[in-house]
C-alpha cells in the first residue's frame, strides 16, 4: 500500500514586520484591543516587488533540503494561495521555474485559508494511486496587497509568509486522512469582490463581516474535529499535536477545548505571523518539526476554515 509521509518541511517568512505599535499609527486601534481580540502583536510584510512565488521558493528550497531531495525528483508541485503573483501562469508554475525544473505537473489550489489542507489531500491521492512518489506542497501568500489599512475590522489581521512541506511516498502512513468541505453560500461574509470576469468590480482588498465569520468558524472546525475522529476511529486523547490554521486565537483555543487538549499542544504562530491564510499551517508545522516539539511518528491533526466559505482537516502521522 502507497501511504504521503511528510519527508520534508520548511518556511519563510519575509523580513519586513507590521507591528500592532505601526499600526495604532494608521487606525483607530490599540496594541490591547488587537491582542486581546486576536492573539496577534505582528505579522511580517513582503518587500515592494517580493512576489508570492518568491516566497514560496524560498520554503520550497528548505523543504527540499530538509527532504534531502533535488527539485528534479518532484513529480508534482501544487501551490496553495489566495495570492497569485498574476492572473496566469499559475504560481505553481513562476515556482517551477525558478526552480528550473520543466515537465512535472504544476497548479495552484485555490481555497482561500483551507487551500494547504486542500492540497495535501490532493497530494495524497496522487502518491495514493501511485502515479507521484514526491509532491512538493506549498501555501505562500501576499495577503499584504489585498489588505485595505484603512479597515480596522480586518486589516489587523493578515500577513505574508509561505510554508512547504514535501510529501513522499511511503509503507507507512503518512497522511491518514484528509475531510474536506465547501459551502459557497456565504461570499458576502469574507471575500475580495473584483476579479477578472466581474470586471465592473473594482473592489480588490479582503471584506469581512468579522463576528458572523468567527461564529461559523468555531462551529464548523468543532464538526470537522468530530469528522476525522469518529472516522479513524480514535478519541481526543490520540493527538499528540494539533496544528491550526492561525486564523484568530480565541478560534484556536475553542478548537483545543473540543479537543480536551491543553494549550501546549497546540502550534501556535499567530502572535508573530498574524493570520497568512494558507501558508499558516505549513508554517506553523515548520515551526514545531524544526524546534523539536513534532517529533517523528507523532499524530497531528491540521484543520483550517475560510473564504468560500471552506474547511478541512488532515490526520498525518509525523
Ligand atoms: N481596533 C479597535 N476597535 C475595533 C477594531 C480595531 N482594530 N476593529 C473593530 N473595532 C470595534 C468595532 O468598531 C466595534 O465597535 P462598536 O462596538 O463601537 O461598534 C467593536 O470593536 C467590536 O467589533 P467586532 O467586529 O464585533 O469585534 P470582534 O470582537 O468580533 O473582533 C475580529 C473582530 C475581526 C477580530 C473578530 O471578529 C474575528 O477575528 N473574526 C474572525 C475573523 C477570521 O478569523 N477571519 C478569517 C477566517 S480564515
């Protein structure tokens, strides 16, 4: 049986930072109000001309190291962002070049801050069938250009930053399982309006109905928690690390309480990352493999929610 081991991780994060002090200088806001509400006191901020491909690549390239692979032997490159660094080709494939493989199939998975957890089960299914023995998986944002900061109901929240992890073929699980979901009712609520095809919308910065998203939130990642257990057939108790997406860190808390799992279990990154959409997950892994938390063999449980709206979740054996 082939099983996607996690063989490789890695992340990047870009130098400039945004700090809850830089931003009391723009809104109507307060260092207090933004960590109580949040967890957050910075985020990091992508240079002018720093795309999202570039991020990646950096990520990419420690991913790749960690693995001990060449990107020649990828078989597959998947880019999860809300973020493109242009409307086509895909980041997936500005990646690819840089670096300078041709030929592997390669394509950005857009699910907003589920997108890592999309692409993983995508992955898996390829290594699964037999057709890729390593996928390079990345979530790489610039949520920075698509933040208005003049709306202090979310410009608080997002940052930049990109996460890799390479996924191998394996005897051994590996991803165990992957439970994923859409419900596309609910654009008005958290969306960026203008796009290429509604091309009378100029609206191109993140609007959100802050308190509504965070209600569904906690109670759709409350059903997905219940989802993967019951599925595997394991309880609370089984999950040595629980990696949340870094959306809010009351939403995570409520996660770990479902959980009955204590806060230092939990991978927490939002107090210096902010909310990177989907590179969260992947850089919130790097962080607990590379600091020696996740140790190999570990049980982890990834689980995100956002724009779509969407959500999922990933049990992997470390
Ligand atoms: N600084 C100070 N005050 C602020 C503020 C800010 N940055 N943003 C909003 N406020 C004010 C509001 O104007 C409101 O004032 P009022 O009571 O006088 O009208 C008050 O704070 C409460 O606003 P509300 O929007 O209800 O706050 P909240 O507790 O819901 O916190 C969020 C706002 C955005 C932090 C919170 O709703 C949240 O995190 N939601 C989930 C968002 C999320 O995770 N999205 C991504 C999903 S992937």
């Amino acid at each position: 049986m082939n099983y996607a081991r996690v063989s490789g991780t890695g992340s990047y994060l870009p130098s400039g930072v945004l700090t809850n002090a830089d931003l009391e200088k723009m809104i109507d806001t307060s260092d207090e109000w933004i960590f109580e509400r949040t967890g957050i006191r910075q985020r990091h901020m992508a240079a002018p001309g720093e795309t999202t491909s570039d991020l990646a690549l950096h990520a990419s390239r420690r991913a790749l190291d960690a693995a001990g692979l060449q990107a020649s032997e990828l078989d597959m490159i998947l880019v999860a962002t809300t973020t493109p660094d242009q409307i086509f080709p895909s980041t997936a494939c500005l990646l690819q070049a840089k670096l300078e493989v041709g030929g592997c199939p390669a394509l950005d998975i857009q699910a907003v801050c589920s997108g890592f957890v999309y692409a993983v089960g995508i992955a898996d299914q390829f290594i699964r069938g037999g057709q890729c023995r390593h996928v390079l998986v990345v979530g790489a944002e610039t949520l920075s250009r698509i933040t208005d900061y003049t709306d202090r109901g979310n410009c608080i929240l997002w940052g930049d930053g990109a996460g890799a992890v390479i996924l191998s073929r394996s005897d051994e699980p590996g991803v165990i399982s992957t439970h994923l979901h859409a419900d596309g009712a609910h654009r008005s609520l958290l969306e960026v309006p203008a796009g290429p095809s509604r091309n009378d919308v100029t609206d191109d910065k993140i609007r959100m109905e802050g308190r509504a998203v965070f209600k569904v939130a906690v109670n759709t990642l409350d059903q997905i928690v219940d989802e993967t257990l019951k599925h595997n057939g394991i309880g609370k108790g089984d999950i040595d690390w629980l990696v949340p997406h870094q959306a809010n860190i009351r939403i995570i808390q409520a996660t770990a309480k479902k959980l009955a799992m204590s806060m230092d279990r939990v991978v927490v990154t939002i107090e210096t990352h902010g909310n990177t959409s989907a590179a969260s997950i992947p850089l919130a892994l790097d962080v607990g493999v590379r600091d020696g938390r996740i140790k190999p063999g570990e049980l982890i449980l990834t689980e995100a929610f956002g724009g779509g709206f969407t959500w999922g979740a990933n049990l992997i054996r470390m």
